[in-house]
C-alpha cells in the first residue's frame, strides 16, 4: 500500500475522447476512449497511456497542470490507443508524439510488431517489457501486467491502489476475442488473474462503455458476467 507521503506526489487523471481532448473529432467521440496521465506531482514529470485522436490537447492539458510528458504506456497496438488507421480514418498518436518530443514508448514485448506495424515507427523508440516489470516516473512506481487475449501484449498498469486496463477489462464486458492477435483461452486466463485484484482497487478502463467512468474491482467482480463466465 503506497504511503501517505505517494499518494500526495501521485498525480493521476483520466481524460475522456470528445469532451476533454479532440472535442472536434467526430470519431474521438464515438469511440469514448479514455487517456490517462499518471506522473510524480514534485517532479512534474508524468506518462501518457494510449494518447492518440489529439496529441497537442493531451499536452495542453497536463501542462496546465504544470506537468510535463516523459513517456508513453502503450496498453496495445490498436489504432483508438496508438494511432494508424481504422476505419478509413488516420488517428493520431505516438508517432505524432515523437515528433514533438522525444521520450520512450513502454510495450509489452509481445507487442512490439503489432505496434511498429500499425503505427510506423522504429522498434528502436520502444521500450519492450516482460510480464511484472516495474517502472518509475519519478518517485511513482507502476507494475506492468500482461494481459493476453484481445492482442498478444495487452497489458495493464497498478499503480496506488488504480488498475489501468486498456481493452482488457471494461466495467462491463470485457475486450473483443476476434480480432487479428485475439485469442480466446489467453484472455480467459488474463481474466482469472484480474480477478485476484484486491477488492478496493479501482478500475479504469480503456473505453467509457458504461454510465460510470470507474469503479472498485470488488463490485466489478460482483457485476461483470465475464468473471461469473469463468469457473473455477
């Protein structure tokens, strides 16, 4: 448990496609994906997971925050969370990043082909993990947890007391199994392990598919029919 002393330097903030950033992207809004900026209030660095639609507004808004960008946590390749193409539509993310500043992109090492292939950039600007690594910006510590299932390197991030889950786990549902990458059994399996999640952690997902934008595992559990789907 993070001590009072972290929770005070932890700035945490979840930002919301259509209304917080790319409130002219008709797209950003459909798809109501969250961003999410997790950094070290003293020494005003912070990371960016899946910044993508709008880079300059996702920079805008945390240095209004007298915070500054120093890296990336990619949850997985897909074009809402990265950047590329989809959908005959060209969204903007870490390649568009890097452009501005250079800083590293932290994915799963499963990941890594999937991400050079949907957003062009050179495996030499990410940083490939393995499942329990640990991270640190500044005096915040993040655990990277890999979650197979709806890409070969989806991964999650704890960080004091918050499970950031990309498209692995939703409120409600969980991520897509048919997609190119998915698979099934994996994300079973990752479901199982996410539902050794302390109750009183609070779940943030990749996508706001529900009326609420976050809430505690322990409910999750109670009310997620995937976790009833999974036996023992």
């Amino acid at each position: 448990m993070a001590s009072t002393h972290d929770q005070d330097r932890l700035y945490f903030r979840q930002l919301l496609s259509g209304r917080d950033f790319a409130t002219d992207d008709q797209l950003a809004g459909q798809m109501v994906n969250f961003v999410y900026a997790i950094g070290d209030r003293v020494t005003g660095e912070c990371l960016l997971v899946d910044p993508a639609y709008s880079v300059g507004d996702l920079l805008d808004a945390v240095a209004a925050d007298d915070m500054t960008v120093t890296g990336v946590l990619a949850t997985h390749y897909h074009p809402d969370h990265v950047g590329g193409s989809m959908m005959g539509f060209e969204i903007e993310g870490i390649s568009t990043l890097l452009e501005q500043r250079s800083c590293p992109i932290h994915v799963q090492r499963d990941e890594l082909p999937w991400v050079t292939r949907t957003t062009g950039v050179s495996e030499h600007d990410l940083v490939a993990h393995d499942p329990g690594d640990r991270l640190q910006v500044g005096e915040i510590e993040i655990e990277l947890v890999h979650t197979p299932g709806h890409t070969p390197g989806s991964q999650c991030f704890l960080v004091d007391g918050r499970l950031v889950a990309g498209d692995t786990l939703f409120l409600d549902g969980c991520g897509r199994t048919d997609l190119p990458g998915s698979d099934p059994a994996q994300m079973v399996q990752s479901l199982r392990r996410l539902s050794r999640v302390p109750d009183d952690v609070i779940l943030y997902p990749g996508h706001r598919y529900s009326p609420a934008s976050s809430a505690a595992m322990g409910s999750v559990k109670q009310s997620n029919f995937v976790f009833q789907q999974l036996g023992d």
